[in-house]
C-alpha cells in the first residue's frame, strides 16, 4: 500500500446518498474541495447515469471525475473519455427476456438518457422526478438506436433471490451481472465494473491503485473495492460486500475527514492491520 491516498472513489446511492436521499448533504462539497487542496482527487463512482451525477454534484461538477452505469461510461469533469456498448443483438434478446418478468421495469442506459416503455407510467415520474434523470420514453426499447451501455431490471420491493439467479444463470457468462443495490439488478458488457474503471482512470490519470481509497455497499462495488489500496464498506453493506474492504464505516464524510486530518495517509494502525491481513491471506493461500 502507498504511503499516502491520492484518489478517493465513492459510491453513492447507499454509501453517500443514505436512506433514498436524492440530493447529496451539503457538508460533501468543502470535503471534496479540502481534498483538492491536498492534492487528492475525487471519483463518482456509481451506477447512476452521467448527468444524474453531474446534476448531483453540481457545485464541484467540473472539478472531479466519474464512473458511471457501473463503470460503462467513464468521464473527466464535462468530457467522456469512454463508453462500453452491449452488442445490440444480445441486448436486444436480454430485453426481451426481461419483458416477460413480472413486477419488474426495464431501464436501458444510453451515454445521454436513460431509456424506458414502462409498463406503469409511475415508473417514468420516479425516475424523472424523484431520481433525476434524463429520461425518454418509447412504445417499445427496440426503438432505441443509440449506444447501450448498461441495462437494468427494477423491482420496488427489491430483487427476487429466484429471478436474480436466473438471469446470472442465463447471462453471466456473457455479461456481467451485479446488484445495483435498492431494488436494480444490472447488466454491462463482460469486464465492464467499476473495479476495471478505476484502472482505466489510472492509466488516464497517472495514479497507482495502492494510493486509492474506495467506499461502496453493494455488490457493483465489490470490483472497486478489491483494487483499491484501501477500502471501506459501510455499515448497512451485504456480508459478501464487506468481506471484500479492509474497513467498516457508517458515514463517507467521517472517513473524508479523517483522510484530511491526516492529511492523506491512512492512521498507522489501520495500516499496519492491513498488512497483517494482507499476510494472513498470502499465508493461507501457501
């Protein structure tokens, strides 16, 4: 692990955005200017759509970078640098199969909208209303011609442990199946996670993943948080998300201003019981 954090990379519905909230607490962007000052970058990372993140980040937009739709669409302040497209012919027959699912809507992830035919038009409010997104409405989604670059199956009441099964039975070896947390069971292009975003942005970027910090909840998270140098699941995360980070935390901001208080380096103690637990690991693996 690198001696001092240079990038933080935060989830966000679940992780930054608790309980539902839709609008992120006020006390985040002094946080993410404090560590520019410091020299440490801020990443969105999360499965929400490019603008939804802008929109929610508005007062340091420009200033930071994204992961979006689970690491399908990549970004630097108000310039996309990537985006990954499911081949339309298997996205096409995904759809299909997802339209014979009941109690489930359908949302089909383009770089600018997010694409919906719902079968309850409550569906197009929520997302447009209370999510925030940019959102256009078709008779059915093999009208949609742009670029798919993620799509997903929303349940209300949350995923049906039977139908998340069965879509990773069918799928999984051809995309990659992760739950999105609060209700979403999303589908990107094999390889495609935040996990092999952040590498990307490394690249990009010219930062080494052992001086990343990444925080996350849900299991489109998990590749985030393997790669990051250290890594936070919050409290309320699934036990296979937590199994995954090196820490528990029950607020992002805590941990942002811990980070500042020393200013970047993790505390010696959390440090040196990740290298206990590194050791442990390559022992077992012996």
């Amino acid at each position: 692990m690198a001696d001092r954090i240079r990038v933080v990379a935060s989830d966000f519905d679940g992780t930054i955005l608790k309980d539902g909230a839709q609008a992120v607490d006020s006390v985040y962007f002094p946080l993410i200017r404090s560590l520019k000052e410091k020299g440490i970058s801020f990443i969105a990372a999360s499965g929400r759509q490019y603008g939804n993140l802008r929109r929610l980040l508005a007062p340091v937009a420009d200033e930071i970078s994204y992961i979006c739709e689970n690491g399908a669409l990549v970004a630097q302040g108000s310039r996309v640098l990537y985006q990954n497209e499911i081949e339309r012919g298997l996205a096409l027959a995904l759809i299909a199969d997802m339209e014979k699912t009941p109690g489930a809507e359908i949302l089909v992830s383009c770089a600018d909208t997010s694409c919906v035919a719902p079968a309850d038009p409550g569906f197009t409010d929520y997302m447009r209303n209370v999510v925030k997104n940019t959102v256009t409405v078709f008779d059915s989604l093999e009208q949609v011609k742009e670029p798919m670059i993620k799509i997903a199956l929303y349940w209300p009441d949350g995923i049906p442990q039977d139908q998340a099964r069965r879509f990773q039975e069918k799928y999984g070896g051809r995309l990659n199946v992760a739950d999105g947390g609060g209700g979403w069971l999303d589908f990107t292009n094999k390889g495609v996670d935040k996990g092999n975003a952040l590498r990307y942005l490394s690249g990009v970027q010219d930062f080494s993943l052992d001086e990343v910090l990444s925080l996350g909840d849900s299991g489109n998270d998990i590749g985030m948080l393997r790669v990051a140098g250290f890594s936070y699941a919050m409290s309320t995360a699934k036990d296979e998300v937590k199994a995954c980070a090196d820490r528990e935390c029950r607020l992002v901001s805590e941990v942002l201003k811990e980070l500042l208080s020393h200013d970047g380096q993790i505390c010696p103690e959390k440090r040196e019981q990740k290298a206990l637990d590194m050791e442990n690991k390559k022992q077992k693996s012996l």
